[in-house]
C-alpha cells in the first residue's frame, strides 16, 4: 500500500483548517479577472454539445467513479499473447490510458505528459503502479503496441518498467466493454479516416474500480501520486471539472477537422495566464505595505 508523506498529509490538514477562505479568495479573483479578459468562464467545464460539431457530440470521458470495470475482458499484448485484464490488477493501483497508436495528434502528447509526470514522481512503476495502455482501433496490431513500448519504457528509463508498462490491442468487442466502463466516448470518422475522442487517463483500484480521472495532455506528477495513494487504500476520488481536448481536426468553415486543438491550446494558454495574473493580483492585495513616516 502506498502511503502518503508528513508533507502531504499536513498539507491536507492545512487546507481543511485554514484553506477554505483563501481558496475562495483566489478563485473569486481568477473568475473576475477572467470575465474582465473577455468572458472566459471562472469554472472550467465542457463546452456544451450544441455548441460542438455533429461529429463531436458524442465524444467525450464520462466520470464513472467507483464503476467496476470488466476484468475478464481479453486483449493481446505487445508480443501477440492473449491476456485479459485481470492479469494487471490485484496488487497494485493502475494508470489507464485510452489512445491509439497511429494517432496523428494528442494520443503521443497524452503519452509524453503521462510518462513525463511518472518520471517526475518519487513512485516507481512496477512497484507502487502498473499501467496498461490500451489501442480503441480495432486494426491496430501487436507490432504496433510492441514499438510503442519499446519508446515509452526506454524514455522512463527505469529498471522493470518493460514488465509493468502493457501496451495491449484488441477486437471490437473487448474494446467497447472497456470504453463503456470507464466512460470514454469515441467516433471514428471514415471521410477523414480519423478517430474523433477526447484526451485523458484514469487511475483504477488494485480491484479494478476507477477512482480518478485526469483530463487533457499534462498530469501534474504530485496530483497523480496522489491519486495512485488513495487507489492503493481503495478510495475512490470525487468529480472533476473537465476541461477535454479534442483529438482530432476539424474546421467548420470549410468542412476539415484542422483548429478545434489549436483552439483549445489557445484556450489553455489564455486560462494560464489569467491564472498567473490572478494569483498575482491576489498577493499583490495579501502583502502589507510599508509604514510612511
């Protein structure tokens, strides 16, 4: 079982003593700072699906929080071997990741901020976490998975990362039990000959159950090793606001998918720095000034 730090915990005990009224403070100074940039909402959430195109409005990552995903569900792993998904589960929390391995777009940057943060925690894979990546592309070989494992254990570096990183593909069948479970919501777009979904990864319980869900490309390594502790002792998270990228391209003026990322990208930056400038507005009010005399 994981355990948390002395830091950690104090800083849990902080935020639920003292936390609450500066959180607030800062949130409040965030959402009026962004409605004086231009409208930008305070609260980060999905756009609405009206508000998509047609093609977008059945894609997206449902939070089924504590759903019990089917561990008999078989796959095959990167050496062509039938597995199924009990083999990865039992005695230590698991990081899923939903992509496809001929992505042109977010599924190799989701894959990059992932293995960025693993690298960044103090945890080390195979010990304290396993994580079993999945292809949603039926067409999608062993050949493929077993190239990108081979990337991605070699850029994390550390030793027994090739016996707990699993890249694994399957039939169609296996793949929409799977995404249904953890709520992942996909299209595939024939005139393009591209997938349509949004970009995220789950941390499930050593039984199975999911119990966080990270959205976007980035996962800060501290919140993931959080998430993976409380996985550890079976605690299941509470709901996120999603923020989804959408892999993807699309223009609705001329009928391609090319700007929806590159209009989230935009978005995100626009919210870092309203977040940045908001938070130094907050300290700025916070810092006493000097006594004249």
């Amino acid at each position: 079982m994981l355990m948390t730090t002395k830091f950690e915990k104090c800083a849990w005990d902080w935020q639920r003593r003292k936390g609450r009224r500066p959180v607030r403070t800062v949130l409040a100074a965030l959402a009026m700072t962004a409605a004086l940039a231009g409208g930008v909402p305070g609260r980060a959430q999905a756009p609405p699906a009206s508000q998509l195109p047609p093609a977008f409005r059945d894609v997206g990552i449902d939070q089924k929080l504590n759903q019990q995903i089917p561990l008999d569900i078989p796959f095959r792993d990167e050496n062509g071997n039938i597995v199924a998904l009990r083999d990865f589960f039992d005695k230590r929390p698991v990081i899923l990741a939903l992509v496809y391995y001929e992505c042109p777009m977010l599924c190799t940057t989701s894959l990059n901020g992932l293995e960025q943060s693993m690298k960044e925690m103090k945890l080390d894979l195979g010990k304290d976490y396993d994580v079993v990546t999945v292809s949603f592309d039926p067409t999608e070989t062993p050949a493929l998975a077993r190239a990108k494992k081979a990337v991605y254990t070699g850029l994390y570096g550390r030793p027994g990362a090739a016996d707990a990183w699993h890249f694994l593909t399957g039939d169609q069948d296996s793949i929409d039990r799977l995404t249904k479970a953890v709520g992942f919501r996909y299209h595939y777009d024939s005139n393009i000959k591209q997938f349509i979904h949004a970009t995220g990864i789950m941390v499930l319980t050593p039984e199975g159950k999911v119990a966080r869900y990270f959205y976007g490309i980035q996962y800060p390594a501290g919140n993931l090793r959080l998430g993976l502790v409380e996985a550890s002792e079976g605690k299941i998270g509470t709901p996120v606001d999603a923020i989804l990228l959408y892999c993807c391209e699309y223009d609705p003026q001329t009928g391609k998918y090319s700007l929806i990322i590159a209009r989230a990208l935009q978005i995100g930056a626009a919210v870092t720095a309203l977040c940045l400038g908001g938070l130094m507005l907050v300290m700025f009010k916070s810092t006493p000034g000097r006594v004249r005399t």
